[in-house]
C-alpha cells in the first residue's frame, strides 16, 4: 500500500492522508493530530469540510471527503469523493458516496450510515458506524468537530473517525 493517498472532492480542495497513521489514528490509539492534512486553506466558498477516515483489523481502509459550499442548507450539496484500500490491491475511487447522519435530541450524531458504488458494480457497500466518544479543537484549518465510530462495513467491524471542520 502506498503512504500516501489523496482526494480532491471540488477544484482546489485536497486532502492527503497518511495511510501509515489511519490505523491508529482511527482507533485512537495515536496521535490526536488527523491522519489527513489539507494542501491549501479552506477557500470562502467552503462551508464545511466532512471527512471521513476508517479503519478495519484486515487492513482495509475507507477515505472519504466532502465540501459543502457556502450557503448550502444541508449536506446533500455537499461534493463527496471517497476511496476504498484493500488489503493487495490498488485503491478503487468511489464512484458515488450518500452519507446518512441520524442526530439525537441534543445534536449529537447517534448513527452514521453511508453507501458508495465502485466503478463497474450495481449496488452499493454499505457501511455504518456508531459513537464511542465526541470531541473538537480549534486549529489552523478552523474549527474541527469530531466522533469516534464502532464502524462496520461489509461484515467486518473497526473503527472511524467522523469530522467536520468549519473554516476559521
């Protein structure tokens, strides 16, 4: 597997993760740093950024990104791209990402659901995730909201890591 892997999701808006730290940084057991970083700064159409990082015991791994442009209402304008690594073979492009995020009374996310569809299949994985644990910090990219997931995705189980990050 490589290093590194990148996504571009809109024109001037690339993310780059460090395959090496998904793991731990998925399950929380590395730094608290993201195992992505961002080339450029948000740009002021951006509203938010949605990234998606997940992490099975196989080695497989699931990346998805998303931008919600300024003025969106909900986060089905968002442009979202994603990749699944698996484990001795290439990383396979998403074709399409629908992301369903069911919140509690309080706001908080209660159940994360997604389906993607790769290049030549008819139907989609589907994958979903529930919370362990919630957190945010405010950093150079802006303000950064983020949920730790049990994560389950086409009959094995890991963890993921759920982040919205609002310009600064």
């Amino acid at each position: 597997m490589t290093d590194d892997l990148e996504l571009t999701p809109v024109s001037g808006l690339r993310l780059t993760w460090d395959c090496q730290a998904v793991p731990d940084y998925a399950n929380d057991t590395g730094a608290a740093d993201p195992a992505w970083s961002l080339r450029e700064p948000l740009a002021r159409d951006v509203a938010a950024l949605r990234v998606l990082t997940a992490a099975l015991p196989d080695g497989t791994l699931l990346l998805v990104a998303g931008a919600r442009p300024e003025g969106a209402e909900a986060h089905d304008a968002e442009a979202l791209s994603g990749l699944l690594v698996e484990p001795g073979s290439d990383p396979r492009p998403v074709e399409r990402v629908l992301v369903s995020t069911e919140y509690a009374q309080d706001g908080s996310i209660r159940r994360l659901g997604l389906e993607f569809f790769l290049p030549g299949e008819d139907f989609p994985l589907r994958a979903a995730g529930d919370p362990v644990g919630q957190g945010s910090s405010d950093g150079e990219v802006g303000r950064r909201d983020f949920v730790r997931l049990r994560f389950r995705l086409d009959g094995g189980e890991g963890s993921a890591v759920h982040e919205l990050v609002r310009p600064a």
